[in-house]
C-alpha cells in the first residue's frame, strides 16, 4: 500500500523476524515483563530503486504498522534492518 503510494517499485519483499524475550516473565517472574525486550526485522526488498529509496519505504512503513508501533510504545527495543535484495 505504502509503495503504491509514494510510486515505489516493489516487486517483491521478504522478512526475517527474531524476538527475544525472559521466559521467566512468561512463568509469572513479577520483576520481568512477559513480552518481548527485542524484535528483530531484517527485510530484504526486490527492486530497482536506490538504497535511499528503501530507506523512505521503511520509515513511512514502519510509523503506519499498527503491530511496530505497538512495540515501540511498549518499550519494545526494534532493530530494523531493510536491504536491497
């Protein structure tokens, strides 16, 4: 949606997503928060356009995702990462 609005050439992408999280938040630890400390993205965008480009796509992308900026306003650390495939 994002790509065809800023007329992007999106011909394909693929995400690789790792999470970190205490386990023992999830088995009831009171000090430790139960859902993830750390989020890994690591997109990897078939295209044409220049690195510049992309990093535009990412950020315009990442501030409209309901799910990232959940996690971020969770405290959630994100480490993003969007290539040239």
């Amino acid at each position: 949606m994002v790509a065809k609005e800023i007329g992007f050439d999106l011909q394909g992408i693929e995400f690789d997503i790792e999470g970190e999280l205490d386990l023992r938040g999830l088995k009831g630890e009171p000090n430790v928060r139960p859902y993830f400390q750390k989020v890994i993205v690591n997109a990897k965008v078939k295209t044409s356009e220049p690195e510049e480009r992309i990093r535009q796509l990412q950020e315009i992308t990442d501030s409209r995702c309901p799910v990232f900026t959940m996690m971020k306003a969770a405290g959630v650390e994100m480490v993003v990462n969007w290539t040239k495939a």
